[in-house]
C-alpha cells in the first residue's frame, strides 16, 4: 500500500487533516484502531471557537453545525450565590462560540471522507511506525487478521494522548513538559432542556460545576470530583444533589433534572511535548497536547494544528518549499502556549483546590475581578473566543 500522508487516529485532527489535504489533491490513508461506531459516539468536547467554525464552513463540512450549532455570545460565572454574564461577543470583536458536540463534528467528516471514497480503515491492530528520519516512512499495522505496510512521504500522528506515534520519538529527541491537578470532572448527558440559556462556570466551596447544553432537549453537566473516584461513588441523586448545591443562587433559580444518559470521568492535566515533529513525522492534536477542559480549548486545537499542517503540507507538493514544514512546530506552539495558560488559569480560578482559606480568597478576589473589570473580562472573552493573530 502506498498513499502521499499516511494518518493515525480518526479523531477531529486526522479526519479533518484527510479532509482538508483531499481539497487540495494530496492521497491520505486514515488509520484507527476503534471501530467506526465507536468514535461517533464518544461523548467529549462542545465548544466550538469562532475561527473552528470559520475553518469547518470554509472547508464545506459545516452545513448540519450551521443548523443544529447553538451560537452563543456569552456566558455566565456564578459565585457566591449569583451569576455575572460575560458578555462575549461585546468584548471580543462580535466573536463568538458555537455549541455542538465533538462527536457530531467526527460524523460529519466521516460522512464527507466516504462520500468523496477517502480511505478510511477502522479497526487496525498493532500500529508501529518506522524510519521516521528517511523520505520514506512506514506504517506497520494488521486489519482483519492480514498484516500490511502503507508506504508513504509523511506520517501525522493524530492518535491522541494514549496513542503511539509520540512514543515511537527517541526519547532526547522531545522534550516533555507537564502537570496534573489533584482533582478530576464528572461528566454526564441529561434528558433534560437545559436550566440555561448560556453555559454557566460555577466556583462553589464544594467544588467547580459546570452547567453546558447540547440541544433544546439534551444538557451537559460536570462536577468537581477526586481523581480516585469511581463512577459506583455517584449514583444519580448523589449527581443531582451535588449540581443543585453548587449551582444553587439566591434569588430562587431552579434546575431541571432528568434521565441520564451517558457518564465519566476524566482526570485532568495539562501536557506539551517539544517539538511536535521527528524526521517525517508530525504530531496534531491532542498526541502532541493536552489541555484541563476547563478553557474548551482541545478540539480547537486540534482544528488549527491540522490547518497549520495542511497548508505546510500543500505548499511542499506544489512548489517543494519545505519552510512552511520546518516551522510547523514552532507556529502551532506559539497557540498552544496560550491555549495551555488559559486552560490553567481557567481552572485554578474555578476549583476547589485544598482547604487554604487563603487560597479561596484569593479565588474570590479573582472572580470578582474578572466580573467587573471590563478589562479583566476582556482577558477571558477573547481567549475563549479564540485569538486570531496567535
Ligand atoms: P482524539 O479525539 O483523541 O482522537 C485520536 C484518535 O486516535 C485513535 N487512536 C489510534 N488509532 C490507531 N492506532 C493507535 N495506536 C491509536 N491510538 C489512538 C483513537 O481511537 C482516536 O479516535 O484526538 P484529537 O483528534 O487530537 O482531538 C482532540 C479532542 O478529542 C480533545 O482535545 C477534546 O475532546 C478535549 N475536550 C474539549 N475540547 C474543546 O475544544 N472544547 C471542549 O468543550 C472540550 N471539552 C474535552 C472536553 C475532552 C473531554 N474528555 C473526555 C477528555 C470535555 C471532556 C470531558
Ligand atoms: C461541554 O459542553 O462538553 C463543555 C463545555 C465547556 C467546557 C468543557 C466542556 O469548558
């Protein structure tokens, strides 16, 4: 088998990298290891940055997100008993988010691969990947009990943080820097018109909750947990009873509650590994970054990682420039880096961190900051929004 970019990982990076190198004539082969029904059901991200949105419409996979997406101007801190909006779009040029379920978008582009007869092959086994460093790299993998070996210019690792290209580096060659929180979200998916218009971020002394929405029908919830938890820890009243207090306001608002219908939970660190490319090799994506969920930030990522890649990528096979490659590493981190202190800064404000009082007052001191300083909201609208010129 041979193809110009082979990639491994049918996430949002690797599909919408195949997508986006198709538009411009260059053969791509996308290898994942789960089946097909698997990946368009994982429930994960929903927040979408306005320049995600611009990149999905302008490459033609954005007709559904353009009638289903709930578009959102702003959202809401609570704290102490009462919400505070942020009016996102005043104070970031008019810009704003658009609310749709990652595993929507992964179905979308699925669909646009197959109607334009991309190669797509779920279920690959044992992936390796070989001589990174000469022109020729290999990828080793078996489907359906046969072994193959897709030959190919340039391997995009887009198999996320538990995958395989990122380990396949030489350790010294990637320098990896990290932290973890003590602390882990609950999410679940609810049968339950959302209790809000806007999503609402909420600092409460029992821990962070976050109230998202998916459609007019279907909420997204999450909790502060421990890392150590277990699902079998909270059953439903427990969710319930939690959300209620920690989201609860002085001035009488109630929350609606409803069946569950999917739920997890997911530790929470932050991780950048330097530089997001070996020889032939190049990393996108959650493979070369993780972020806490605290800022969205994962998926939009991903988008523009790829986005970056796609355009080196053309610009090589059309004229052989090779700049555009060398400095993919270099201009995906400049994003990533503030992508990485939003996230952090976005979760040290929000949690529960020990029982320092000191500490939540400090938290408090910085909400408050946040609410009334239009300068100091401004800070946060225009990272969530997403920033252009990053
Ligand atoms: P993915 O989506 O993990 O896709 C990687 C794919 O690679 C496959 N794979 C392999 N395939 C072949 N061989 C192997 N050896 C393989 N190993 C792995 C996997 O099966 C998978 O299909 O990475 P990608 O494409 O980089 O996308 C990243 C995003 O998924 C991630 O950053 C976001 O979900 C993060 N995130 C959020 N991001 C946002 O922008 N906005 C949000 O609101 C947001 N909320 C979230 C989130 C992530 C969450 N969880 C569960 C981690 C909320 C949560 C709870
Ligand atoms: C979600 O709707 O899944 C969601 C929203 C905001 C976040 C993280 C996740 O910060």
């Amino acid at each position: 088998m041979r193809t110009q970019v082979a990639i491994v990982g049918a996430g949002p990076a690797g599909l919408f990298l195949s997508h986006l190198l198709a538009q411009e004539g260059i053969d791509s082969v996308v290898l994942e290891i789960r089946n097909r029904g698997h990946i368009e059901r994982r429930v994960r991200a929903g927040v979408l940055e306005q320049g995600t949105v611009d990149a999905l419409r302008a490459a033609g996979v954005a007709d559904r997100l353009d009638r289903e997406g709930l578009v959102h101007h702003g959202l809401e801190l609570r704290f102490a008993g009462r919400g505070h909006r942020i009016p996102l779009s005043d104070l970031a040029d008019g810009r704003a988010i658009t609310v749709y379920g990652q595993q929507e978008v992964v179905k979308d582009l699925i669909c646009a691969r197959l109607a334009a007869a991309g190669r797509l092959l779920f279920e690959v086994a044992g992936l390796t990947v070989h001589v990174l460093t000469s022109s020729s790299p290999v990828v080793c993998f078996r489907q359906e009990g046969r072994e193959h070996e897709l030959r190919c210019d340039v391997i995009a690792g887009c198999d996320g943080s538990h995958g395989v290209c990122r380990d396949a580096i030489p350790r010294g060659a990637l320098t990896v820097y990290e932290r973890a929180y003590p602390f882990a979200w609950l999410g679940i998916l609810a049968a339950v018109p959302p209790s809000t218009a806007e999503l609402i971020y909420a600092y409460h002394e029992r821990g962070f909750a976050l109230h998202s929405l998916r459609s007019p029908a279907i909420s997204r919830f999450y909790l502060q947990c421990r890392p150590d938890e277990t699902l079998e820890a909270w059953p439903d009243e427990r969710i319930w009873g939690e959300l209620r207090a920690r989201l609860a306001t002085d001035d009488g608002w109630t929350l609606a509650e409803g069946p569950i219908l999917e739920r997890g939970i997911t530790t929470m660190r932050s991780c950048v590994v330097e530089p997001m490319q070996h020889g032939r090799l190049f990393l996108a994506g959650d493979a070369a970054h993780i972020v806490p969920p605290t800022g969205a930030k994962g998926l939009n990522l991903a988008v523009a990682d790829v986005r970056v890649l796609a355009e080196a990528l053309a610009a090589w096979y059309r004229t052989g420039r090779a700049d555009l490659l060398e400095s993919y590493s270099a201009t995906c981190l400049r994003r990533v880096w503030r992508a990485e202190h939003f996230s952090w800064w976005m979760t040290a404000m929000l949690h529960r961190q020990d029982d320092d009082p000191f500490q939540r007052r400090l938290q408090l001191a910085q909400l408050r900051y946040v609410c009334d300083s239009t300068a100091a909201a401004t800070t946060l609208a225009e990272n969530y929004v997403g920033l252009e010129w990053v």
